[in-house]
C-alpha cells in the first residue's frame, strides 16, 4: 500500500508554517486508495525520531512513515471509523503517548458567535476567545482562540510544547479568530501566541 498521499508542497506549507488551516493537512482524512476507503494520518513532530498511530480500544499500534521531509510523518490504516486516536512519539531517549490535537475538529466557536463578533455585538465574546477548558469527543483539554485578522499565521507558545511555534499551528476562521483544541492540559499552562504577519515578521503576544 503506498504510504505517501500528499504532496511535497503540502507539506512544506506545514514545515515552513505558511498554512492558515493546517487541519486541511495535519490529522486524520478519509481517502480512496485501491478501490477503497482508508484513513490517512498525518502528523509533524518536530524533535520526533520514530512515531505511531495507536488505537487503544482496538489494542492496536501503526508505524507512520516520514514523508518528504525527516519530521513529517504518516501513515494509512484500513478501518471503518477512526476516533480518538494517539500519538506514541519517540523523542531521543524520550517516549510519550499524546491525542492529536488535529484530530478534533469541532470548533467551540459557533457559526452565530462568529456572526455576532462579526458585527461587534457578542457582548460576551470573553467567554469564548482565550483559553477555556472543555471536553471534545469525550477528552478534556484546553481550547485557544484569539483574534488577529491581519496574521498570515498563528501559533501557540507553551509550557506543553517547549514554547515551539513548529508544533501547535492554529486554525483561522472567516472572521479573523484563530483556535486550536489542546488535549490533555488543564489551567495554569503559562502560554502565548507566536503571530506572523504577511511580510513573515514574528511577533509574541500574551493572550489579552
């Protein structure tokens, strides 16, 4: 079965950080291959040496493959569903077992809140930009959004990810808010975000 279902730009756009929904690359996709459907799983690991997609209802662990560049990595596995998936990710000497925050894709910002920021009436739009604790798919964590209408990209800086703005690439929706679901954190994460502009400039700003 051939292990590679993307192309080397796509891939780059995530590597370089230049993607503005890398939800469209990174996570689980449904894909034909031979007649039938399979899930590719994608992931960019930035210090990882080996990785693997686990399936811990079915007991089951899938090599992934490094696919055009040493710390990108994928792999594709016959099932009818995938949810709920992990991430074993071997670092050095180091290994670790994380959901893949690219595997959540429910936005907790709605269609309506998106609509009523739009126009500048969410009188309480607090609730929802910053950061929040909740439960996606049966798995608590903490989920980011910020406003930055003019970034190119948008990353989270954090204890959790070694304050790498490689490893935690946010979404951008239509009105400019960026989010990104983090599993498996609670409160007291010291953390910023690392926004680019269209030039590539970098700047770090403490959630307001």
């Amino acid at each position: 079965m051939s292990m590679t279902t993307i192309a080397p730009e796509q891939v780059n756009s995530i590597v370089w950080n230049q993607h503005n929904d890398p939800f469209e690359i990174l996570g689980s996709h449904p894909i034909e291959q031979d007649g039938k459907t399979v899930w590719a799983v994608r992931a960019y690991l930035p210090n990882a040496s080996a990785a693997w997609v686990v399936l811990p209802e079915q007991r089951k662990e899938y090599p992934m493959q490094t696919v055009h560049h040493p710390q990108f990595f994928e792999c594709t596995i016959e099932t009818a569903e995938l949810a709920n998936y992990q991430l074993r990710i071997k670092e050095g000497e180091h290994e670790r077992v994380i959901y893949d925050p690219y595997a959540f894709r429910s936005p907790h910002l709605t269609d309506f809140d998106l609509h009523l920021f739009k126009e500048g009436n969410h009188h309480r739009i607090y609730e929802k930009l910053g950061a929040h604790p909740t439960e996606i798919d049966g798995v608590k964590g903490v989920y980011f959004a910020v406003w930055a209408p003019n970034a190119r990209n948008v990353s989270l800086l954090a204890d959790f990810n070694l304050w790498d703005g490689r490893k935690n690439q946010m979404r951008k929706g239509r009105t400019g808010v960026w989010e990104l679901f983090i599993p498996e954190i609670g409160v007291g994460e010291h953390y910023k975000y690392e926004i680019k502009n269209f030039e590539g400039h970098i700047y770090e700003k403490s959630d307001p």
